[in-house]
C-alpha cells in the first residue's frame, strides 16, 4: 500500500509539481506543456523515468484525454454530457469506479470487487490538494495518471465559472 499526497499547482503556463508519499518523499514529479496545442501533461518517477503521458484532445466538445503508461498500456477519459451532474467515461481502464469523480472522492475498484485505490480531496487548502491510496501497488502510475487529468478537467472548469 502506498499513500501519496498531491498539491497541484496549474497555472496558464508550463505546469511542474511533485507528487510526495507519506513520508514527504518525491515519487513523482509532473510537467504541463506550454502553449501547446495539444496540452500533454507528462509524469516522471522518482529516478526520472517516464511513467506516463496524457495528452489533452483539442478538438472536442467535451474534454477527452488519451493516457499511454510506460507499460505500453493506453486508456481513454471522456466527460460525458449530463445535466445534473458531471461524469467521466473510461475507456480500457479495466477498473470500476465508484464515488464522485469530480469532487475527487472516489474508489477504484478491479474486476473482482477489490479495492484498488481511494481518491479524496482534502478541503481548506488554497491549491487543489488530495491524498491518493493505492492498494496494489502495480495500479500506482495508472491512478496518478488519472488524478493529474481529472483535477485539470476541474481546474479549467472552476476558471470558466
């Protein structure tokens, strides 16, 4: 089991921030791309190793990002068009989700009802701040893959409201 705390920082330009575990320690380091058409997000291991790149499709009605992991692996995230509440689409995920995605407070949960991680956003903070549990290890790079393009989905949208 591995906890990680994620303070993200975008701004209109280039975004870089650190994804620190428990214990404070660098595990992964995130860079946004600048002016760039289209926005990728690429994250970094603690050694500086590629793990994964979401790439931001531009000409979409609603946002669409396309994540290949370092694995070869690929899925898709779609928000989908509803009136009440936002919801997300996942594409070859191969994981169940459960909770709300757009307050980041949900579970993932495998083909077998297990739990595979938890997302909950931590309020009070002035920087999108949330703590991610991952419970099997393998699904690390995939769940912080997720969390970076979910949480840029939000921030857009906050700045257009």
């Amino acid at each position: 089991m591995k906890t990680f705390l994620v303070k993200q920082k975008f701004r209109l330009g280039g975004e870089r921030f650190d994804i620190k575990d428990d214990r404070g320690v660098v595990n992964y380091q995130v860079e946004g791309s600048f002016f760039q058409i289209p926005k990728t997000f690429t994250i970094y291991d603690a050694y500086g190793e590629q793990v994964s790149e979401i790439s931001k499709e531009f000409f979409t009605l609603l946002p669409r990002f396309n994540i290949q992991l370092r694995d070869g692996s690929n899925f898709v995230i779609r928000k989908k068009l509803t009136f009440w509440r936002d919801k997300y689409e996942f594409d070859d995920l191969g994981l169940r989700i459960e909770g709300n995605i757009w307050d980041l407070n949900f579970k993932l949960l495998d083909d077998r009802d297990q739990l595979v991680a938890e997302i909950r956003k931590e309020i009070f903070h002035l920087t999108s701040t949330y703590t991610v549990t991952v419970y099997e290890d393998s699904y690390a790079d995939l769940v912080i893959s997720l969390c970076v393009a979910i949480d840029y989905v939000e921030m857009l949208e906050s700045q257009s409201n």
